[in-house]
C-alpha cells in the first residue's frame, strides 16, 4: 500500500533527534491550525509522492552509515505521522536496529496509535499547544480529549525521559500564563523536559 509524504529531507543534524537525521513527512493531519506552517499537508494536491514501506526504506537507506556513525536515524513528522502507524510499525521492524527513531506528533490521535509504535520510538516531540481546552479548540478547531488521554497513557507506560513537550506561545490564543498553567498540569503527570517558544505566524494569517 502506498502512503502520501511530504517530503523527505536528509542530513539534518541534532534537530528533533540526535545525530544525523532524516525527516520522513507524512500527507494529512486531524488538526486545523489557525498558523500551520506546514498548510502543504493539509491540501488535496499537497502530495509530493506516493510511497510503500519499502520504497520509503530504500530511499533513506543511503544515509545508513550517517545514522550509524552518528547515533542518529528517521525523524517521523508531518501532518500527523501518527495516522500512519501501521506503516510507522512496518518501517520500524524491518529498519537496521541502530536506527534511532523520533517522532514529532500533536498526540490528538486514537490510542491505539500510541500504543502500536511506543515499542520503537526513541524520542517523542509532542507538540501540545495549549493544555486549556478552550483555547486549544479555538486554535486547532478539536478539542484536545484524545491528546490527554494520549499523554496520561505515555505516562502510565514509558519512560518520561524520552519526551519533550512542546509549549509554544500563540500570539493572539494563548499567555504566558496560560503556558505556565499547562506546564505545571503536565508536570503532575510527570512530564520533565520542555520546549517553549514562539509561534512564528505565517504572512497569510497575519
Ligand atoms: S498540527 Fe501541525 S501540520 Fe497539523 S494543522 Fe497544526 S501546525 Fe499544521
């Protein structure tokens, strides 16, 4: 079966990973941001190919020593690389194990997304917005149920060292009170290491 990317972007170093990495980006995403910079995921004919788990492997697989030597590996993005899974797995399994692998999820995915690739993920970049559901709503257009179900079950079962919490400032959503109030929440939960930052708003938005 052949699954829509973005793109796939080599040789990036120490970004969303350790090491050399390469960025495989997945076509689609549940969530509607008000700032998306990545708006190419979203359109119809924002597909840049069409790609089987073989054909992915094949392609990244010319950095093989990069990884390696470097401890670094595949960086999963987007759109929602959490709605592709299955092909996440897939890749996972047949991938040489020294590969480390990431990902970079907004979480707002069914559990069982979570639970079927936990076993393979190194590092997770979990970009959670905002914590308060009503600002969350109004940015993203969902309401964040699934993402904090996802984040209570990553805490029941892996180990918190390996996530990174995205905590960004939405200039006209959210404040820096608000990030604080998120951040002490997943604090609670036992979350440690986080990411805040400033949304950078597309010329489009503005
Ligand atoms: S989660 Fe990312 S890709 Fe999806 S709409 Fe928001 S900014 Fe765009």
């Amino acid at each position: 079966m052949k699954t829509p990317l973005i793109g796939i972007c080599r040789h990036r170093l120490d970004t969303d990973g350790q090491g050399v990495t390469t960025l495989v980006a997945f076509h689609g995403c549940p969530l509607r941001c008000q700032y998306c910079l990545n708006a190419q995921c979203l359109r119809k004919d924002g597909v840049w190919r069409q790609m089987t788990v073989q054909e992915i492997l094949d392609e990244v697989m010319v950095d093989d020593l990069y990884f390696k030597a470097t401890n670094g590996g595949i960086t999963f993005g987007g759109g929602e690389p959490l709605l592709r899974s299955d092909e996440i797995v897939d890749f996972c399994k047949q991938r040489p194990m020294e590969w480390r692998i990431y990902v970079e999820t907004s979480l707002n995915v069914e559990l069982r997304a979570v639970e079927a690739v936990a076993p393979y993920i190194d590092h997770y970049y979990i970009d959670v917005k905002d914590m308060n559901p009503d600002i969350y709503r109004r940015y993203t257009s969902l309401d964040n149920n699934r993402v904090q179900e996802n984040l209570q079950w990553l805490a029941d079962h892996i180990d918190l060292d390996k996530v990174t919490i995205r905590l960004p400032h939405i200039p006209g959503y959210n404040t820096a009170d608000d990030i604080s109030q998120s951040q002490q929440q997943l604090e609670a939960m036992g979350f440690k290491d986080f990411d805040s930052f400033e949304y950078i708003i597309p010329n489009e938005a503005r």
